[in-house]
C-alpha cells in the first residue's frame, strides 16, 4: 500500500479508537450510573480538534481530494459529499461540546449529550468508510507516484501524535488512558461480561 495511505488509515485507526472510547464512557454510564468522568471526555474532544479537525481532514481536502480531482472525475459526487462532511465538523463538534458542558452543568441533560454522541460517532464512521471503501480504490488507479510523494509528504509533516511518535504528551497520555479503559479486545482493559 502507498505509504501516504498507510498513514492516512492509521490517523483514522487512532480517532476510531477514541470515537469508540467516548462512546463506551457513554454506555457505562447509562448502564451501570457510573460517575461519568468529564475530564476524559474533554480530553477526547479536544483531541478530535486539535488532530483530526485542524489537521487531518484540511489535508485531505488540500491533497488527496484536490489532485484526485485533477486526474479522474469518477468521484466526483463523493468528493463533494466528503468535502461538505468537512465543512459541517466543526458544527457537530460544537454541539457535541455544548451538550457535554450542558451536561456536566446538570445531570438531566444526559440523553442530549448520548444523542449528539451517538450522531457524531455514525457521521464518522460512515464518512471514513466512504474515504478508505471508495475513494482510496480509485486513488491507488488514479493517482501518479508524484503525486503520492507530495502527499505523504503533508500527512508526515505534522504526525498525529496518537499514530506516530509525536512529541504532545498530553494526547500519548489519553490514549493509554483510553486502551486500558475499553474492554478487550479493543483496549487492554478486563473483559466485560
Ligand atoms: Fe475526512
Ligand atoms: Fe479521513
């Protein structure tokens, strides 16, 4: 697989790996009345803002999509629903913060916060299916190994610090946080029954 790929797919593995983990704080809470740990969940949102949202996602639009856009049009209807995707981010994540601060301000504003998560976690899943199931196959036909080159070259120069060897302690230590909380086999924390 092209290198740019490999990495593109390992930024989706690591905000997959954190989307699942809030949901899963989410469940314990409705399952079991745990306490929910609001600063876990801050951290994950901050997280999807500082990688994903100002980092990942601008590089798709300003690489991949852009030149696969210059060498076919067979995707064309898909780019465009991705790209709005996009657009739409920062919206959804803003809801997912306000219902979560709403939340944490008063505990009868539970099932909003759920709502918003359970939204956001589909909206993600979906759209990094639609990235890897449909546009990477044509990529991998379309694309000129220049034009891999230029791209690996944007996604290594700012790694996310969940996949590479990123120096932000501060994201190194919520992803341990969020192995060892999820069940096995996901995370390394005890099976739950
Ligand atoms: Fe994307
Ligand atoms: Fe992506």
């Amino acid at each position: 697989m092209q290198p740019a790929l490999t990495i593109i797919k390992d930024e989706h593995r690591a905000l997959a790996a954190v989307l699942r983990g809030l949901q899963y704080l989410v469940q314990q809470v409705r399952n079991s009345q745990k306490a929910p740990d609001f600063a876990l969940m801050k951290s994950m949102l901050a997280y999807i803002e500082a990688f994903p949202d100002k980092l990942h996602h601008p590089k798709e639009d300003q690489y991949l999509y852009r030149i696969l856009r210059e060498r076919t049009g067979e995707v064309t209807q898909t780019l465009n629903l991705l790209e709005e995707e996009h657009r739409k981010e920062t919206e959804w994540l803003n809801t997912l913060r306000t219902t979560l601060e709403a939340y944490e301000r008063q505990a009868s504003a539970f099932e909003p916060f759920s709502d918003a998560v359970e939204f956001y976690v589909a909206a993600h899943f979906s759209h990094m299916n639609k990235e890897e199931d449909v546009i990477m196959p044509v990529a991998e036909k379309a694309l000129t190994e220049a034009d891999w080159n230029e791209i690996a070259t944007a996604f290594r120069s700012n790694q996310d610090p969940l996949v590479g060897t990123g120096t932000q302690r501060e994201f190194r230590d919520l992803f341990r946080r969020i192995v060892n909380l999820m069940p096995a086999p996901m995370g390394l924390g005890p099976e739950q029954s």
